[in-house]
C-alpha cells in the first residue's frame, strides 16, 4: 500500500510540474483551473497524510524550467521574488480561510479585496524615476526580459518624477487586454483573413512575447494595458509612508494609473468581503477588463511579513475563483478528427453561444465514455461550460433520459480518412493504420514543422497537395524540395523561395526541438528539453536507455519503451535526417 501511494505522489508531482511548464513558462494551459487545482489539493493532502515528499514537490517549489528563445530573449533573476496565489472556489473554504488567519493574528484586522484579472503576469522596474526593465512572471525566481515590448504599451509612463531618489522600484501587476482592444483587434484580425483571438489572455500573451514588428504586431502592443497591484522596494522612507495595501493601492492610483470603478475595497467584516464578492459575481460583465475572481489579502504589511510564504503561495492572500457559468444550446451536429498518433477525437457543433466576450460553437470530447455517456442526438438541448475560459466542455444532455424515437449518433467503426477498422485502446478509438492514413500523415508533418519544433511556416493545403501528388512521403523528404516542385501546386516564386529558407534554416534547430519535433510518443518539449540536458543525439540516448542507466526526471519506463519501439520503427528516416545534417 505504502509502494502504491509513494509512486501516485510522484505520479501527481509529475503531472502537476507539467502543468505548471505549460501555464507559467509557455502560458499556453490545456486544463481549467478547477481541475489543476483539484489535483494539487489531492497531492497536499497525500504529502500531509503519508509524510511523503517527491524530490521535485510542486506544493513545496514551483517548475522552474524556463522558456528559452534562441537567447533573443535575456533571462533574469527577479529582483522581489513573484509568488502563486493559492485560492478557493466556494464561500464556505474562503471563510475558513479568514478564521484561519484570525485564530494566528488575531480579529481586529483589515483585509484589502482586489479585482483578480486574468492577463499576463509582469514586473516593471523603475531606477531612480526611470523604466529600466521589464521581466516575465516566468517561475516567480527568473524571467524573461520584454523591455522592447513594454515600451508600446502608453499607460506605462517612461519616468515618475514622485520616485526619481529611489534606486529600485518594482511594479508587479497583469498586462491585458481591456474587453474594447479585444473586439477591436478581432474586428482587423477578420479584415485580414486572420483568424481571430480565441480569448483574452491568450492575445495578450501572444502580443507580450512577440518579437515581431511589423505595422500589426505593433498595434497589438499599443492596446495592451498594465495594472500593477502591489510595489516592492527597499527605500524605508517610501515604505514607511506607504505601509498597507489600501495605501498601496490609492498611490498607484494617483500618480501612475487610472483604476477602473470599484476595482478595490478596504473591508473590515466578512459581510463586507462576502458583499463586494457578490457584486462582482453578478456584475461580472461591468468590469472593463476581463476577470476570473476576487483576491484577498491581509491590509497591513507588517502583518503579511509576520505570516511569510511559502515556496509557492503568500500566506497572507488567497484568489475567490468565479464559478463557470452554464450555457444552454442545441446540438447541429458531430464530426471526428483524426490527430498524430491516430486517435479518434469527436467535435460536437452546436449552435453558437457567447462566453466571456468568445463566440464558442463546437466542444470536444475526448474519448469515447464521454462520447456514450451523453447519448447524443440531431438537436438535442445540451448544457456547455467554458472552464476557466480555457476549454469549452459539454456538460449534461437534457434530453438524455427523455429520448425514446431519436436517433442517436454513433462512432464511426471506420477510420473516416483511410476506412480502416479502428481499435479501441483504454477509454480511446485509434486508426492504427499509421503508415497509410493521410490524414495522420498530414498531422505528424504538420507537428514536425510547428512552431516549437523545426518552425517552417508551410500552408496546410500545399502539404496536402504534396502527399496527395505524391512528392513527399516522410518527414525527411522536406529536404528534398526545390522550387520547382512548389510550381506544380501552385505556389508563388516569393512564397516557395521562403519556405525553402525555413527549410534550411531548420537544419540548424536544437536537439530537444527536433527530439519534439519526431512525435515520439509522450515526449513533449518539456521532456524534450529534459534530455537535452544531458544528452546531444538520440544515438547517446539510446547507449544509456540499453545500457539501464538512464537517469532523467519524469523519464518512466512506459516512455523509455515508446523512444526504443520509435527508433526501431523510424531508423531509416533517423538516418536520412542525420545524413542531412540535422541535429539528431
């Protein structure tokens, strides 16, 4: 029992660290808030129970892997640390929260309520009066450098006369996109024949950490907003003036930036904190900029010094999380897509709905229980959430107990690219057809040339119109193009004479982004860039894994059997890429 629960820890640690990569490094998350914070909870409670600690705990360190970019962009030590806010998702866990802080300090505390927005976590620095820089939230300890990118956005003033005898003044705040920008560049993203944001925050990070700047780019910087909730400095007159939050707050406010109506609240009671939540849970689409909760904090300093943090969370704060609204709508439809690996992933299209500023119309279900769980019929009423903005999910069938004469839809027997018969894997439906299924062909090339992986820009419909004529086969055959091949599927000479650039340029891409670029099964760029760590060539790789002396975080067994099966599979194109000159 003990052996079961210490490996789900590692398990769970594991998962955890990985979300973290993809939300604080790539700020590109694929689950809700709900269902991260669920696992993180479980993995607490395991920790507390057993006394069991994984060496890499995400409830004790936060992933501090960052996200390099051909050293375009400087990497930086934080010079005040930037935590995680820890939070809850019902009123009852908030005020246990509250008593908890009353049983260590005492009653008679005031307690500061802030709008929690949800954009792109940053630090501003001023030196003597003068911006000197700007760094990522990244792990909390290092980030990145976005000066360059900062200096677009007009409400962060070049020089603050009010502080121009301090050294180091650092602004920690959310840059955003208000709901208006949104619209508005959605609106010329359409104009152009772009597709549009999926969501706020995802644009605003988009646009942060863009290097481009052209005339576009450079309009989506200028409608970014920054709004700084908390300042750290060591200049003790600065700090003996401005020593609670609610001063704090009024300071940046007068002589840096214009807060929206309401966006703060001293509160002294739990009504009043249980109000203001109220109001914004109802008044939600009110607020200029788009937000998922409320966050609490002790007013005074001196006491938040007395409560510490830890190595993740302050002590002396916590996030009220909005719950997700539900949304109603009729079914138009189901269809299948077939990704890399051959899975078979249902898309159910619905009439639209909008959710939080985002027209949503389809939902996806990922594997086949879900798809027999809800029993789906041609216009049936269905229940949607979008959790955490992220994921739109079907969540209920209200004619699910209802139906007698409908007729449902069922999953396909056949793979719907190549007609194969599909196999059922676990809770998954698979066209285990690989090597023929061009739609699964299309995939793997498309995931070869992606953006962390070799980064050649080709349009879909020319890869489509290559398999289809026949004049790539695998991956390794990209080398091989040349201009004239471009002219048989149309292609004009500047378009080509790009793609032909990227192309050779690719050769040049480190091993972890080649390593990703393969589609070796659970082998992501985080694990990816784990082994680049310690090794430089698949070759060296494989010597140790023989060898049974692999030692790699995160680097199980299932995953070592999938990097020995796909290199045994995909010698040939291994060597046809090292002959290339590709390191691999």
């Amino acid at each position: 029992m003990r052996k079961k629960i210490k490996l789900l820890i590692i398990k769970l640690s594991k998962y955890i660290n990985y979300h973290n990569y993809r939300y604080y490094i790539l700020n590109k998350p694929i689950i809700t808030n709900y269902e991260y914070d669920k696992t993180f909870n479980r993995l607490i409670k395991l920790e507390k129970k057993y006394k069991k600690y994984y060496k890499y705990t995400p409830t004790k360190n936060l992933n501090n892997n960052i996200l390099r970019n051909n050293n375009k962009i400087n990497i930086i030590k934080h010079f005040f640390r930037m935590y995680s806010i820890n939070h809850v998702y019902n009123k009852k866990n908030l005020l246990l929260w509250i008593n908890n802080i009353k049983n260590k300090i005492g009653k008679n505390n005031k307690y500061i309520c802030e709008l929690k927005y949800d954009g792109i976590a940053i630090s501003i620095i001023y030196k003597y009066g003068i911006l000197n820089t700007a760094i990522t939230r990244g792990d909390g300890k290092y980030g990145n450098i976005l000066l360059k990118n900062v200096l677009y956005i007009k409400n962060i003033p070049l020089f603050v006369n009010k502080i121009k005898n301090i050294k180091l003044f650092d602004l920690k705040g959310e840059i955003v996109y208000s709901k208006k920008n949104f619209i508005f560049l959605n609106k010329i993203r359409k104009t152009k024949g772009k597709k549009k944001f999926s969501n706020p925050r995802n644009a605003a990070n988009g646009s942060i950490h863009n290097m481009k700047y052209d005339k576009l780019n450079i309009l989506y910087k200028k409608k970014l907003e920054f709004i700084p909730y908390f300042i750290y400095t060591k200049n003790s007159k600065f700090n003996k003036n401005i020593f609670n939050q609610f001063k704090c707050l009024k300071f940046l406010n007068f002589f840096f930036f214009k807060f929206q109506n309401k966006s703060y609240k001293l509160c002294k009671t739990n009504e009043d904190i249980i109000n203001y939540i109220n109001y914004w849970e109802k008044n939600i689409n009110k607020s200029k900029y788009p937000i998922d909760g409320i966050v609490i904090k002790i007013n005074n300093f001196n006491i938040q010094k007395e409560l510490k943090s830890n190595n993740v969370f302050h002590k002396w704060c916590i996030a009220y999380k909005f719950k997700d609204k539900k949304y109603i709508t009729t079914l138009k439809n189901v269809y299948y897509t077939i990704g890399k690996s051959g899975i078979i992933v249902p898309i159910v299209k619905f009439y639209p709905i909008k959710i939080s500023g985002t027209i949503v119309k389809k939902a996806t279900l990922y594997n086949s229980n879900i798809f027999f769980k809800y029993n789906l019929s041609i216009k049936d009423k269905i229940i949607i959430k979008k959790s955490g903005n992220i994921i739109p999910k079907i969540i209920k069938n209200i004619n699910h107990k209802i139906k007698k004469n409908y007729k449902y839809i069922n999953f396909p027997l056949y793979c719907p690219s190549c007609y194969s018969l599909l196999k059922k894997k676990k809770n998954k439906i698979y066209c285990v057809n690989n090597k023929k299924c061009i739609k699964q062909i299309l995939e793997r090339f498309k995931h070869f040339i992606g953006k962390n992986a070799m980064n050649i820009k080709i349009n879909k419909n020319i890869l489509k119109k290559f398999l289809f004529y026949k004049i790539i086969n695998n991956i390794s055959d990209l080398y091989s193009l040349k201009l004239s091949h471009f002219m048989l599927v149309n292609t004009t000479y500047k378009e080509a004479k790009r793609i032909l650039i990227e192309i050779k340029q690719s050769k040049y891409k480190t091993f972890a982004s080649v390593l990703y670029s393969l589609c070796i099964p659970n082998i992501g760029i985080y694990i990816s860039n784990k082994i680049e760590n310690k090794y430089n060539s698949i070759d060296k790789l494989l010597i140790d894994i023989n060898n049974k002396n692999i030692k790699i975080d995160n680097l199980g067994e299932k995953t070592i059997i999938r990097i020995k099966k796909f290199y045994k599979n995909n010698i040939k194109i291994i060597k046809k890429l090292k002959k290339i000159g590709i390191n691999i």
